[in-house]
C-alpha cells in the first residue's frame, strides 16, 4: 500500500530536522499504538538525509552495539571503534560525531532499554546535557507500548523527563484518507463495504494495508480474511494488549470483555466481575493505556453519575466481541463457525460503528465545538446518538443513526429532543436530522 495522509506530521518533523541541522539538536518522541505506523512515518520524514536508524531488540546489551557499530559506520561513512559495548559509549561517540556533522538518529523501540539496562536513560540524559547546544543530531525515538513511551518522558521522577522538544502522537487515519484509500484499491465499493473497513480496522494502517494488499475490501472478503486458521488478526488483541499490561492483564481483558458486551457502567462491570472492585484498573486503562475512555451526556456536570465506559480502539472492541469472546471456536479452529457468527452479527455491530463513525466525520469538519451522545438516566427512553454543539452560540444538531433510513421515526426524535431541549438548551435553535448508510 502506497504511503497516505501524514502531512502535517511529515511537515513538523522536517520542521525539526531543519533546527536540529542547523541550529542545535533536538528530541522528538514519536508516540501511538502498536501498527499505528510509527517508523513509516519517521523514515519517510528523514529520507534523503543522513540517517542512523537503530532498532532496540530485547538481547545482550553488549550484542547489540556489536549490531550497531556496522549500521552507524555505513550510515554515516565513518571508522566507528569494534570495542563499543555499551550504548552509553556508543551515544557518546555520535554526538561527537555530531559537532562536525548533521544527521538523523532514530531509536526505535526505545522501551525496551527498560528492560535491557535501565541506566541506559539516565547515560543519555546526562550526555544530551552535555552536547545538545553544540551538535547537530535530530534524535527522533519511538516505540509500541504507549504507556512505557509515556512513562519514559512524562514521569518527573525518570531522566528524560522534560527532555523531549516534541511529542508527536500518531491517530489512527481519519475518514477522508479511508474513502481515498477505498476509492483507490476498490473504485466499486458499497458504504458497508466503507464501514466495514472503518469498524473492522478503526483506521490503523497496517491493518487496512493488510486488506489492501490482499485485495479483501468488501464485507465478507475481509471477515473470511480475518477469521481463518494463520490468520494474523486472531491473535493480535493479545499480543497488543499484554504488552502494556505485563503479567496482570488478566483483570484488564475481564474489564475489556464487560465493555465490548455492552455492560459499560462501573457498578455494572464490578458485578460482572463477581464484585470486584475495578477503579484503579479503569483509571489505568484510561489515563496510562488509552484504551478506554469515560464518556458523560454532553453537557453534563463534571460529578455525575451518568458515566459510561467505552473501548476507543475499533480495532480491540472487535477483537474482544469476537475472537476473545468465542476461544473456544479458535482453539478448535472452527474459523467457518466464527465467520458465521459474525455475518450474522454484522448488522447490528456495524450499526454501533456508524455511530462511531459519524461523530469523526463530524469532528473532522471543525464545526463543533462539543459532540457525543445524550441520555437521561431517569428516562430510559430519552436517548439521543449524537448531540453536537456548533461553534455559533445557541445552536444545535440531534442526531439519530440507523443503517436503514426507513427504520427512522422522526416523531421518535422530536419527542426527546424537546425533552433535551426543555432540560439542557432552551435558548438553542436544535436541527434534528437522521444519518444512515446513504450518508457516508
């Protein structure tokens, strides 16, 4: 698959090398999910340019400068020492290197120094004290477990801290780059085989590249790619998640699962979970992991209690749904059963999608300045999808989502939003409108 979208962050990392080269060295961490397409971007950002590019893979600290000495040597075309063997030294070396030339040092999967030799970051906040203001070194870091990323450079306690002079943190691609990449691979696409990709992918790019480079962009193309025996999917949601959660993430995938299901509440989930008490694990997945996230009635108070919890990755929502939900089938490797499962299931999970959906096409037009779902916890009925609040005072658009056009009752919709209108926003001028698969 061709390199899509980025623009803006291909355009503040060149904006960085140009002060790193010219100017003095700089920092940048480049931050996001695993698949989110860290080093794609980083590497197409540094291409044409002197550039060391050193991966952290979990061996021997010494092994791993005796790998790098090479790569810098043919990177740069210079004699680098065989006897580095430590990464400290071999840090030290280049930023020498780097008062009389200026190149790129990429880390990748920074992390995982966390595990190799911890020292290493305290090695490397000491002698980027010391050199930054006299090399030219764009160092530019990455890594895959988000909350590791997070911790390294935003814990005041640990060396890098404050370290950085960016943080760029990858999103997933926004609705416009999924219809051109659909537009491109598959010009004779229906809007369910759009939102198929959208809720089966949430945008990730590695995992559209994967449909796209298989030729699976319709429906059932891409359920019959994802559940089948070697599939890289199955296990993927595993692989992700307990990277960030280590060896306890048995208590985190019950969370996970309650969600996905649809018991979103935290008295709810804590029963769910035989009465288990879960607040710090629900503040963790949403404040360390960004995995979740606590959703509110808009407009409503800071205190209430009308929270809800919902899993912000597309992605991991259908992973959970699915191929944690049914094991059983995959470990038997009953695939055609689970495929038969989810077709059948599709259009009510996809309808949940669309909803999704359109908040981000929404949000992607910079017209609003609050949207999300309306509901009134002492009328069940009074339910709205989508609230959005434009950015002129006093106005409003009601949404409600249906895959069928023909399943909206606008009389339905007129009831609550007078209910919302009474309760919340008198002086508001609200639109009420239907949005369907027609609309995508």
């Amino acid at each position: 698959m061709k390199f899509y979208d980025r623009e803006n962050e291909l355009a503040e990392l060149k904006r960085i090398q140009t002060l790193a080269f010219t100017e003095h060295s700089r920092l940048t961490v480049v931050t996001g999910r695993r698949r989110i397409g860290k080093t794609s971007l980083v590497m197409k950002a540094v291409q044409g340019s002197p550039t060391v590019y050193l991966f952290v893979s979990r061996k021997n600290e010494a092994s791993l400068c005796a790998e790098y000495v090479p790569l810098v040597s043919q990177a740069l075309d210079l004699y680098v020492p065989e006897d580095i063997k430590t990464f400290r030294s071999l840090f030290q070396y280049l930023m020498e290197q780097a008062k009389r030339k200026a190149f790129n040092l990429v880390i990748d999967e920074f992390q995982e120094f966390s595990t190799i030799n911890p020292s290493v970051y305290s090695d490397m906040q000491n002698l980027w004290d010391r050199y930054r203001q006299d090399t030219h070194v764009n160092l530019i870091v990455s890594g895959s477990v988000y909350s590791l990323i997070q911790h390294i450079f935003r814990n005041s306690k640990e060396p890098l801290f404050g370290r950085a002079d960016n943080i760029i943190k990858l999103s997933p691609f926004s609705i416009a780059t999924l219809k051109d990449i659909m537009h491109d691979y598959k010009p004779v696409h229906t809007a369910d085989d759009l939102l198929a990709l959208y809720s089966f992918t949430g945008g990730i790019p590695k995992y559209v590249e994967l449909f796209c480079d298989n030729h699976v962009l319709d429906v059932e193309s891409m359920i019959d790619f994802m559940v089948r025996d070697n599939s890289p999917f199955v296990d993927e949601g595993k692989y992700l998640l307990i990277e960030e959660f280590g060896k306890n993430y048995a208590t985190y995938f019950s969370i996970l699962s309650a969600i996905s299901g649809g018991i979103n509440t935290q008295s709810s989930i804590e029963a769910a979970l035989g009465e288990k008490s879960i607040g710090g694990q629900l503040k963790r997945l949403i404040e360390d992991y960004n995995v979740i996230d606590r959703k509110r009635p808009v407009l409503s108070k800071e205190g209430t209690q009308a929270i809800r919890y919902d899993i912000t990755d597309n992605f991991i929502r259908f992973w959970f749904n699915y191929f944690d939900r049914h094991r059983s089938l995959v470990e038997i490797k009953n695939f055609t059963g689970l495929q038969q499962i989810i077709k059948a299931d599709y259009p009510t999970y996809s309808g949940r999608c669309l909803e999704l959906y359109f908040k981000q096409m929404l949000a992607e037009t910079c017209q609003y300045r609050e949207i999300g779902s309306w509901w009134d916890l002492k009328s069940g009925q009074n339910e709205i999808d989508i609230v959005a609040l434009k950015l002129e005072k006093q106005q409003a658009i009601a949404i409600e989502v249906k895959r069928q056009k023909k399943n909206f009752k606008p009389e339905l919709l007129k009831q609550k939003v007078e209910h919302l209108k009474h309760k919340l926003l008198p002086q508001y001028e609200i639109e009420m409108k239907c949005l369907s698969l027609e609309d995508m």
